[in-house]
C-alpha cells in the first residue's frame, strides 16, 4: 500500500515538474571562454583504459569516463585507477540498458546504483551522467535532476559502429571543434584506441586543452 501510494506520488511530482518545464535537457557543449575540450569514454571501466590514461597524461591531459555497474565488476581495479590518477569517473548505468523502455524505479535503481558502485570504491559519488545510446525521457530527466547529476551528450563521433574507420574517428573528434566541445568516444574500440595518438595531437595543434567535463562545466559562462 505505502508502495502504491509512494508510486503515485511519484508520478503526480514528476508530472508536474515536467509541466513546468523545469526539467533541464541533455548538454551538447557547454559555452566557455577556457580554449578546451572534454575527452570521453564510455562503458568501461576495461583495460584499454589503462592506455587512454597513458596517452593523455603524456601531455597533461585529463578525461571523462562514462562507467557502468557491469564494468566496474569486472575492472575494479581500473576504476581506482581512473580516479586515482585523476581524471572524471561519470556514471554510466549499472546495466547499459535503453532507459526510456524501463519504469521509474528500475530507472532509478540504475542510476543510483551505479552511485554506490562508485562511491564504495573511490570514496566519491558521480557528477555527471550519460544515458546509454543517450536515450532519455521526461522519468529519466526527471530523476537525474533530483539526484543532481546533469545529462551530458556532445559530439558524436560514431566509434561504436565498427564500420567508422580510424579516419572517421579522427575526422569527426577534431574537424570543426569549438571551445568547450564534448567528443562522444568508447574505452573499448581498437580504432578509438588506434585514433587517439593523432587527436591527441591535432587538438593539441588547435591549442585545446584537455580538460574534465566538471571542468569544462565549472568554466560555463
Ligand atoms: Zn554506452
């Protein structure tokens, strides 16, 4: 019954939150006058991880990785390491599931579980979030915006079709990059992996720093 009831109330709150409008949508880029760009990677944490990390640090670059329950049990060790060599752990999902086919409390299960997961491992809770295949709904957005974590998208640069080459990949990560970009990338692509030495030196060639997505944010003008 305190069930039922809960559950109601839940659906009369989000409602009305979405009536109002205040439900804040997907960031694709965040307006900055810092000249940088937000790296990230998502589905890990997985042992090419390990190698992003080496490449960005050999120019003083940081990433964001979008990680998943899933993963994490398999790699803990790869996101202590993640965060113990300081770059951004964002939440990903306990199940990579499409959660706009799932019901508010299964919702809510992933994303909050996915908190723990984190938080028993580093000490630290996510900032940010990504939806898997970036599917959201009013539900999503709504419980996203109560437990404070903003939805962040950006560039895609379709590294998860294995049919988009190295090229692309690079093609698409540094042609036409504007400050404050977000470039959509996956830990566990050979061509992802394959690519990065070259955007990491073409950004470089644009003078864009490397920097977090809360760091692009906490420079949001
Ligand atoms: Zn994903």
């Amino acid at each position: 019954m305190v069930r039922w009831c809960l559950l109601i109330l839940f659906k009369m709150v989000l409602a009305a939150t979405v009536v109002d409008g205040a439900v804040a949508s997907p960031v694709d880029r965040v307006p900055t006058a810092l000249r940088a760009v937000a790296l990230t990677f998502d589905d890990g944490p997985d042992p090419q991880s390990l190698r992003i990390m080496d490449l960005l640090e050999n120019i003083n670059g940081r990433a964001t990785f979008f990680v998943t329950g899933k993963s994490i049990e398999k790699h803990p060790d790869v996101l202590r390491a993640i965060f113990a060599r300081g770059h951004e752990i964002g939440n990903h999902t306990l199940s990579h599931p499409r959660l706009s086919q799932l019901s508010p409390e299964s919702i809510e299960h992933e994303i909050l579980g996915t908190q723990q997961l984190v938080k028993d491992l580093t000490g630290q809770v996510p900032v940010i979030f990504r939806a898997p295949f970036l599917s959201y709904n009013d539900s999503v957005l709504f419980i996203l915006q109560r437990a404070q974590l903003p939805a962040i998208n950006g560039t895609l640069t379709r590294d998860w079709d294995p049919s988009t080459s190295v090229e692309e990949i690079i093609a698409k990560s540094t042609g036409n990059i504007q400050p404050g970009a977000i470039i959509v990338l996956h830990s566990w692509s050979a061509n992802t992996l394959a690519a990065l030495p070259e955007i990491l030196r073409l950004l470089q060639e644009q003078d864009f720093r490397l920097v977090t997505v809360s760091e692009l944010l906490a420079s949001q003008e």
